[in-house]
C-alpha cells in the first residue's frame, strides 16, 4: 500500500462505498511518457513481447476493473512488462 501514487507505475482507486474500481496507469505526459496500462482478453496468458505489443497500441491512462479482468502494465522499474 502506498500513501500516494508518487512513483507508482500503477494503482488502484476504489471506495468502501462504492463497487466501482479504475486502474491508473502512468499518464501521458506531454513529449515524456506514453501510457502503460491496456487490457488483455485473450485466453492465452502474454508473454512480455505480447503485452509490450499491445500497450504499444492500445495502451491507455485509466481503466475500469471488474471481476476477472486481466491487464498488461510496463512498470517503471526497467520497463518491465506484466499480466
């Protein structure tokens, strides 16, 4: 858990009192940084090369999470891809 998304590559927003959740991913800054977060919704799990493809293309600020969803983040520790 940490007490702000300084420096995070990815979190979570959600209330106690809500059901809805979004996922943020690192934002899109002017000239700097691309967004790092995408869906995934194949039955296959990715690879890195799988999910460094489909940020490349389909990669967005914020998504919606619900039950079973699957996503791909490149974490800003070494570029590391995830799913």
């Amino acid at each position: 858990m940490l007490s702000s998304n300084n420096d995070a590559s990815v979190w979570a927003s959600y209330s106690s009192t809500d059901d809805e959740v979004t996922l943020y991913g690192m934002n899109g800054g002017f000239f700097t940084t691309e967004p790092t977060i995408a869906t995934w919704d194949e039955q296959a799990k990715p690879d890195r090369q799988a999910c460094a493809d489909r940020i490349s293309t389909t990669a967005t600020e914020t998504l919606p999470v619900t039950p079973g969803a699957r996503f791909c983040v490149r974490t800003a520790a070494a570029g590391a891809w995830h799913a």
